[in-house]
C-alpha cells in the first residue's frame, strides 16, 4: 500500500510539473542594442500580449489570473503590456485600478487600493518567476484621475523604487502613458511633460523606456531626440486600404525615422479590437512577421480578451498561431538591414503580391511577402540562392529549391502565411531537394 501511494504522489508530482509552463530560459535585463532588444542570453524578439487588467485579476481573481498567464505563455508570448491605472471611464466601472483616491468621470467615488504597491510589484514576480514573461508596465493609462502632476511624478518615483528596483531583468519596458492626447497629456504642455517625463525615468533606470502612441502631434515631434530607448505606437487599422493589408504594413513608415528609437508595434489590429477588428490568423502572425523584418523589435497581439476580460483567451481567434515565430526568425532580425522587394538592392525581387520586404545579414535571408494573389508569388532573385519556404501558421517547411540570376520560380497562390529562409550560394551547388 505504501508503494502504492508513493508511486501515486510521484505521478501527481509530474502531473503539475507538466501543467506549469518552463522556467525562464532567458536572463538579465534587457537592453536596446542598434534595433535589437538584448538580454544576458543575447538578442532577441518581443512578442507580446495585451493584458490591461492583469494587475486587477493578479489583485482580485488570483486563479483567473494564474490560468490566463499559463495559457498565454505557452502561446510563446515572452511578455505582457498592463496597466498600472485606470477607472476615469465608465467602461472600467467595476475594474478600477487605484493607485490613490479618485472620481470618476461619470462621479463614482474610488478609494485607492491600500496593497497597490505590494500587488504590482507581486505581479512582476510572478509572471517572471512563475511563468517566464516580462512586464510592460504602461504607468499612466487614464492620467485624468491623477491629474496634479506632482502626483504623477510622485507615482513614477514609487514605481521606481517600490517595483522597478531589484527587478529589472523582469520588465521589458516602462511606457509612460497610453494614447496620451486623449488620457490626460493633451497638446504641447502635455507632449512636453511626456517628454520630460521620459527622461526622467531614464535617468534613473536602465529599463527600457517609451513614451506613448501620440495621434494628436506626429511621430518626430514626440520621439525626436527623445530620451526613449524604444518607440510604442499604434498603427493603421484601416482594413480598406492596400487591398485590406494596411494594417500589416502601415509599420514600415516609421520603422527607421532619423533621429527616433526603434518602434513596439504596441496596440495593433486584433480580434475584437474597436474601430476596426481582425481574427484571419494569417493576416495576424503576418503583421508580426513584417515588423520584424521591417527593424521592429516589438509586437503585441491585441485583443478583447486583453482589454476589459470578457472573453477568455483561450476563446481568441489566432493567439495560438504566433508560437512558431522565435523559433523562426533569428533573434537579431530587427537589426538586419532591410529592402522593399522592389529595391534594386533587395536579393529578391516579387510579383504577385501586395508587397514584399526582404532582410539580409551576411548570406543569410529573410523574406516575408504579404497579400499572395491567386496567380501566384513570382520570384527573381539576383544571386545564386537555396530557400526555404516556411508555413508561419504550422512551422512547417513547404518546399525548398535553388534559384539562380536572372531565372524566375513561381510558388503557388492562395497561401496565407508563406515566409522565405535561404542563403546566398555557389552557383551549381547541389541541394537535397529541389521543386518547381
């Protein structure tokens, strides 16, 4: 009987084992190297997931909290954005997160959290510890209910030394605010003090630090000689321009502004997302695919689910689709210099598709084509070249072939998700497999 419990509690001990995901491969904070994030165990890309109530679930429904993490981070996801205030609109009534006393804009009276600081710095812990995921800590989300800014520049002191202190291997990134313009920043004074406010977390910090996504002024206007390291914006999500791809290659414009850090694509299209929503899985993991190879070092998968809860994760279109990209795409892809396939200097040229970007380090190649027409992706390459073509949705390797200069190779159309891996060659070199 003894051995027989003993082989049951082994049993039981496995079984939990398998249920957790695996420790944190990963070590050390994160630095931004050229457009690269870096940590102890080299570069690497960031795939994130919004989570804008993860600090009220942490605080308030720990089991919904813990089953979320596990889900998400075995989606391959290596960090999480939350929140670190919010309540001003009616549509968090009930999911305020209250770092002092405030009212509402519709006049609810809320109380501050009196273990807001023990709760945050507990969920960096733990999704770090317990899960392997970083934290992208947006600091002000509505910044309307804390509106003296000496309050605000006492809450990013505290943030600093009650959170950021001792833990900065665990955080990715310190945002300042969310869509500033229409949450507490409005104008010139307010594109002021966020730039003030940057530098004055990144002269106190070597965690990472953005400013926000600001739709009121411009991009330069904000980031320019900025003290941030990374840039979060949040692009188009007009699904009727560029035969519906907008919204995957609107990051390009701004992937190498002079003088502005490299770009989080921080809030993009998703299922469920407002103005305007996508669940193609395809369409999705692309996004990220071409940010990647565009020099982002950034994306965050968003969705309803990540924004007030009331869906699950586990019921989102495609968030299980992106699990295959590190595996992929090398973890220095962002600082490989980049070519539209229509440049004279891009080791591929395209047709038959809405746009191509290609990426090359050396002899190696990466190249994501998006919007494949029916008849078919022509290929015209301008070296000698062994590829790949990788399915981004399965992980799977379609085809290989050669591809010489001044020759054309034609893949099929009607894929959704095709990336091309490959290397410059010797001409006549022999390959394991070759196809047409």
């Amino acid at each position: 009987m003894k051995k027989r419990w003993i082989i049951v509690a082994v049993l039981l001990v496995a079984a939990v084992a398998a249920a957790l995901p695996d420790r944190p491969a990963r070590t050390g904070p994160v630095r931004v190297v050229d457009h690269s994030l870096v940590d102890a165990g080299g570069p690497f890309l960031g795939l994130g997931v919004s989570y804008f109530t993860s600090l009220w679930r942490y605080r308030n429904d720990r089991p919904r909290w813990g089953s979320d993490m596990t889900f998400l981070s075995r989606q391959g996801f290596n960090y999480a954005r939350i929140l670190s205030m919010v309540g001003w609109y009616s549509a968090w009534d009930g999911l305020e997160i209250a770092p002092i006393p405030f009212t509402s804009r519709q006049g609810k009276r809320v109380d501050a959290w009196p273990d807001y600081w023990q709760a945050m710095a507990g969920l960096v812990d733990a999704s770090w510890d317990r899960f392997g995921m970083r934290t992208q800590i947006t600091i002000f989300a509505d910044a309307q209910l804390m509106p003296r800014r000496d309050d605000r520049i006492e809450h990013m002191r505290r943030m600093l030394s009650d959170v950021v202190k001792g833990r900065e291997h665990k955080i990715i990134l310190l945002e300042v605010a969310n869509e500033a313009w229409q949450n507490g920043f409005p104008g010139d004074e307010g594109t002021a003090d966020l730039r003030e406010f940057t530098k004055y977390l990144a002269e106190r910090t070597d965690v990472p630090v953005a400013i926000t996504s600001n739709h009121e002024g411009s991009f330069e206007t904000l980031y320019r000689d900025s003290a941030a390291d990374i840039a979060t914006w949040h692009f188009s999500r007009d699904r009727s321009a560029d035969n519906g791809w907008r919204p995957v290659i609107d990051c390009r414009r701004l992937a190498q502004v002079p003088g502005c850090p490299p770009i989080s694509s921080n809030e993009p299209i998703g299922p469920g997302a407002s103005v305007a929503s996508e669940s193609d899985p395809a369409r999705l993991v692309l996004a990220a695919a071409y940010a990647y190879a565009s020099r982002l070092p950034m994306y965050v998968f968003h969705s309803q689910a990540g924004v007030f809860g009331t869906t699950r994760f586990e019921d989102t279109p495609a968030i299980g689709n992106f699990r295959h990209i590190p595996h992929i795409f090398p973890g220095d892809l962002a600082n490989w210099p980049t070519y539209d396939s229509t440049d004279p200097d891009s080791p591929l040229a395209a047709e038959g598709c809405v746009s191509m970007i290609c990426s090359s380090k050396g002899k190696r190649i990466v190249c994501v084509p998006v919007g494949i027409r029916q008849e078919g992706l022509t290929l015209t390459p301008r070296a000698s070249m062994q590829m790949r073509a990788v399915d981004l949705l399965t992980g799977k390797e379609l085809r290989t072939f050669r591809i010489e200069p001044d020759s054309r190779i034609t893949l099929p159309g009607g894929q959704g998700a095709v990336i091309l891996l490959g290397e410059v060659s010797k001409a006549g070199a022999k390959t394991n497999s070759d196809s047409d």
